[in-house]
C-alpha cells in the first residue's frame, strides 16, 4: 500500500512526535508514505480570515504536486490540514470562478479530484484492521482511553466524509484492536479552543479543562488525540488549569500513533514520549504493570462457597 503524504507544518515541528510515530506505524503495518515534494503550508487558520482565494490555493497547491508522483490519495494526519484540503476541494468543485482563480494562483490543475484520506480511516479498514491484532507485543488491555476526534476531523460532515459527525468511533475502533479499553464518554467532538491559544488563551484552559474533567470523570488512564493542536492545548495548558482551578490534572494526552507503536514494542525514546509537558510515566508503569485475569463463573463461585463456609 502506498499513498502520498502531507504531514503539515505541525508535524515537522511542534508535533513531530506523531510524525514520527506515524511512521514507524505505517511501516510496521507495510504503508509506505511518500512526503510531497516542496509542498507548502495548507494556510491554516490565517489564511481563511484574509482571502478565500489564499485560502483555496494553498492547500491545492499541495494537491497539484500529486500527479507527477502518479500517486492519487494522499494520507493527511493533522486535523487541520485535512479540514483545509477537503473544504479548498469542495469549493473548487462548487465555486468555478474560485478555481479558475486558484488555477491562476498556483499555475498547475487544481486536482481536485485527489483522495484525502485520514491515517485512521485506512488503519480502520481491511485489511490493516486485521493485521493490528498480530503486531502486538505489548499487552495494553490494563489501560483505559478516551479517544478525543476535536472538531475538525468531523465537521462540516458533508465534506469530510468522516465517520459519524456527533459520535465518532473510528480511533476507538483502531485502539481496540491493540487490545486498549476505549472508553464512552460525552466530549469525543468538544471544542478544546483551537487557535484561540495565542489570543484568548483563558477559553482554550476553560474548554480543555471540562474535557479532561470529562475523561477523569468516566475513568480514562490517557486521552488519545488526532491533532496536533488538541494534542498542544490539552497537554500543555494543565499547569494553567492548576493555577486556575487549584489542581492540577495529571492526565498524559498521547496521539494515537503513539499507543499503538507502544502496543508494537516500541520504546517511549522512539515515540518521543519524552516530549510531553504533561509526564506519561505512570500510564508507562501502568501499562507495564501486569496485567490482572478475571476470573473464570467456576473459580467466583468456589471463592463465595469458601467465605460463605467460613462463616
């Protein structure tokens, strides 16, 4: 399976621990990912409040490099840059003049016809989903995670085409079968801020901390994210919540590449988990921890047969 790649600005900077757990991931399950050559920042938030047409032409910019690789689906991880490259494809098809514009802009075809894929659409799907299972080294079933979706992977559902809008279950679907207990919980698709962690930082803490406070709540070990910018707001933002709210919540947010490269017997160096702010030792201890069996209807009723003759 080959696919080209995306990874975004996030990716080769402040989220290079899910670059680089991607990686690992895709070539443990045999995906080879080709990185577009000279490929360009998809605008971002930026882009969209300046002009529609910076905001079209940048992201199919990166699509218009797809052609000469002869590779026509591109794995996109970032949850923003996927958000941008389905929505400038939909306006491309909706809008003529706007992609004569962008034809104009970026002096190649739109290719707007190109595959947007999501790493965990294909890893939920035949027949990646079948080979998770046998990879595994590392028993994992002690944790349990809530699988965070944010806003953008989702939504507009209409162009995203990505699993169910309000309730997502794809991360969970994945996760499960490395053998982590995922979770139920209520704020799967919950704003945690967005970009609002540079100029109105106070909502970012107030949003992230109701959806840690979620997952605390159902009993959740981790929160796994897709998004570099979830993964920013919800980890680094927990000393502020400390000084907000008097404690601090102590909850490790992972990517989920990061737990399955974990479940494959990767170490924490190869998954930079050390670049947390918030620390993953005691998910790592527990994790490591041997895990409990339960026992069998047989050895529970001989065990009450024994108290109960006891007494």
């Amino acid at each position: 399976m080959k696919y080209a790649y995306y990874p975004g600005c996030s990716l080769h900077s402040t989220g290079q621990e899910f670059d680089k757990s991607l990686l690992a991931v895709c070539e443990k399950l045999g995906v080879e990912l080709v990185e577009l050559e000279k490929w360009v920042c998809c605008g971002s938030t930026a882009a969209h409040n300046l002009s529609k047409v910076a905001a079209t032409a940048l992201p199919m910019a990166n699509l218009a490099l797809m052609p000469k690789m002869g590779l026509d689906e591109v794995v996109v991880p970032c949850a923003e840059c996927f958000s941008k490259l389905k929505i400038a494809q939909h306006n491309c098809k909706t809008d003529k003049k706007l992609k004569r514009d962008v034809v104009e802009a970026i002096h190649k075809d739109c290719n707007d016809d190109a595959k947007v894929i999501h790493p965990l659409s294909i890893f939920a799907e035949e027949p990646l989903i079948s080979r998770i299972p046998a990879l595994v080294e590392k028993n994992l079933s002690g944790l349990k995670v809530v699988c965070y979706y944010g806003c953008l992977l989702t939504r507009p559902p209409k162009i995203t085409q990505f699993d169910i809008a309000e309730y997502p279950e794809t991360m969970d679907n994945v996760l499960r079968a490395t053998g982590i207990t995922t979770l139920d919980w209520d704020h799967k698709t919950i704003c945690c801020g967005a970009s609002f962690a540079l100029s109105k930082p106070d909502i970012v803490v107030n949003l992230s901390h109701k959806i840690i406070e979620d997952a605390k709540e159902v009993g959740a070990d981790a929160i796994a994210v897709a998004c570099p910018m979830c993964h920013a707001n919800l980890d680094t933002r927990q000393d502020d919540m400390e000084k907000e709210y008097g404690v601090h919540p102590q909850m490790p947010v992972l990517y989920f590449t990061q737990l399955m490269g974990y479940s494959f017997g990767m170490t924490p160096e190869e998954l930079l988990l050390d670049k947390h702010l918030t620390d993953v030792s005691s998910l790592i201890e527990k994790a490591n921890a041997p895990v409990e069996e339960e026992a069998s209807p047989e050895e529970e009723e001989a065990t009450s047969f024994q108290f109960d003759g006891h007494h």
